[in-house]
C-alpha cells in the first residue's frame, strides 16, 4: 500500500517536499519516460527511483504501469489504455521505422553507452520508404515528426555544426523498446482498416452517382 506524499516528506528529513512528489508524479505522468541521464529529469529520476514501490502504487489506479530499467537509467509510465492518444498515421509509421532501426542496431551491437542509437539522415531516408512503401518525409515535416517522437521519450534530435552538410542527427532513446509495441501495431492496423473504409465509401458514392 503507497504512502502519502506528506509521510514520505517527512520521512525524508527536509530532503523532499510534499511538492517534489507532486511535480515528480506529474512529470513522470506527462513526459512518460524520464531518464537519468538527462539533465533536467535527473532530480526527478533519482526521487522517483528511491520511492518506486509507492509511484507504482500510486500509478497504478490510474491504469498506469511504472516500468524501470536499472541498465541504462530511466523509467517509464505505460498507459493501459493508450488507444485514447491521437496519433496519426505518419507519426506511426515514423516510430516503427525507428524501432526497426533501434532493433537493428542492438542485434550488431551499436548501443551507445546509455543504450542510444544514433540513425544518420541518409540511413533513414533509405529505411523509410523500404519499410513503408511510402516517400520520405521532407526535412521541415520530419522535425514536426521528430518533435512528437521527443513527446514519447524515444527519440531526440541534435543540431549538427555550421559546416557539417547534416541539418541535424538523431538519437534513438532506449525505452522505444517499451512504447513502440504491440499497440503501435494495433494503431497502424486501425489506421489501414480507417484508409479501406475511406476507400469504400468513396467507391458507393461514385456508383450512386453514375
């Protein structure tokens, strides 16, 4: 059974505040996945990790399940029932080509210290369309993508130097693992039998119309 936020404060001998828990719970709730190696998630990392059996209590009747991967340092809030997220077809096709680049550079062992995988834009210009039967995105569309990627915790990007002909490189974050599933599967199913039904109608009203 969880403790309350004011016990654990208190237990906590001024370290914490009953506000601390709050911001941490709704931090965590609202980026899904913090890592410790982030700068600006690490204060909430560490308080998250040395009270983890009373986030998970707390999560829990809220349908989220804390997850924590003690290798390379995060954790993560997986909503039971995250078909209620929108996301578009091209944010699901965008995070299962990354995940199919993430598993692809684990079997080679490419994993980067924190357990990242660095994709170059010419590797993913020629993965995404072989993957999906479908053009590339534009660079100006794909950083909108990689943006929403970022919301999840998967992914981030970074700016390349002046003189480097890269407008930027991406980083491939270790929990995609956990959130780029089975339900991404399911959404990119929903989103076919969406583009069938489309196709159907559109195909009754031209008969009704000849």
């Amino acid at each position: 059974m969880k403790r309350s936020w004011n016990l654990l404060s208190q237990q906590s001998n001024g370290l914490y505040t009953v506000a601390d828990f709050e911001r941490a719970a709704y931090r965590l709730v609202t980026e899904q996945v913090l890592y410790a190696s982030d700068r600006g998630a690490r204060s909430a990392y560490h308080l998250i990790e040395d009270h983890f059996e009373d986030f998970f209590a707390a999560l829990a009747p809220l349908g989220i399940r804390l997850e924590r991967n003690a290798h390379y340092r995060y954790l993560v809030a997986l909503p039971a029932h995250a078909d209620g997220v929108p996301v578009t077809l091209e944010e699901t096709l965008l995070l299962l080509v990354l995940r199919q680049r993430y598993d692809e550079a684990a079997r080679q062992g490419s994993l980067e210290e924190f357990g990242e995988v660095v994709v170059e834009l010419p590797d993913l210009q020629e993965a995404y369309p072989a993957l999906t039967s479908r053009p590339m995105p534009e660079v100006g569309a794909l950083r909108s993508l990689l943006r929403s990627a970022r919301r999840w915790g998967v992914a981030r990007l970074v700016d390349s130097e002046p003189d480097d002909p890269q407008p930027f490189h991406l980083r491939v974050r270790p929990a995609i693992v956990e959130i780029v599933g089975e339900a991404w599967l399911q959404r990119l199913d929903q989103h076919h039998r969406d583009d069938d039904s489309s196709d159907e109608a559109a195909t009754e009203d031209d008969d009704a119309a000849a």
